[in-house]
C-alpha cells in the first residue's frame, strides 16, 4: 500500500504542478508564486469536492455547481 500511496501523491502534486503552470500563464506571474499555488489549490480543493459528490450523487450538475463554487471563492468564501 504504501507505494499506491506514495503513487497517488506524485500525482496529485504533478496535478497541482500543471495547475499552478496554467494560472501563472494566464495572470502574467511566477508558478511559484504562493497567491499562483493558493489559487491553484483552491481551483484543485473544488474539482475534487466536486468529483465526490458527482459518485455520492450522480445526479448532480457539476458545472452548475463548479460555477456556484467559483462564485463562492470570488466572494471569499463566505459560510
């Protein structure tokens, strides 16, 4: 196990890599920058909330709810 773990880590860190390459391209600025990575991971944290909840609830339109995340984020995340 401990090497499927080790697995699922690499990748998900190159994921988040890809990412935070992506939004730098965009927004002009360094993928090491921590507002870049911060961006990226809060990008990230909402895909995979969202991939759950589309296998706990098929039924859910994850690009509704993607955008609505989205909005959340832009507002600073109110609770």
């Amino acid at each position: 196990m401990p090497e499927v773990r080790a697995t699922f880590w690499d990748n998900m860190a190159k994921t988040m890599h890809m990412l935070s390459e992506m939004v730098a391209k965009r927004a002009g600025r360094d993928a090491d920058d921590l507002a870049v990575r911060v961006f990226a991971g809060a990008l990230f944290g909402v895909a995979m909330s969202l991939s759950f909840r589309s296998i706990e609830q098929p039924e859910t339109n994850i690009y509704a709810e993607f955008a609505e995340a989205l909005a959340l984020l832009e507002d600073g995340m109110p609770l």
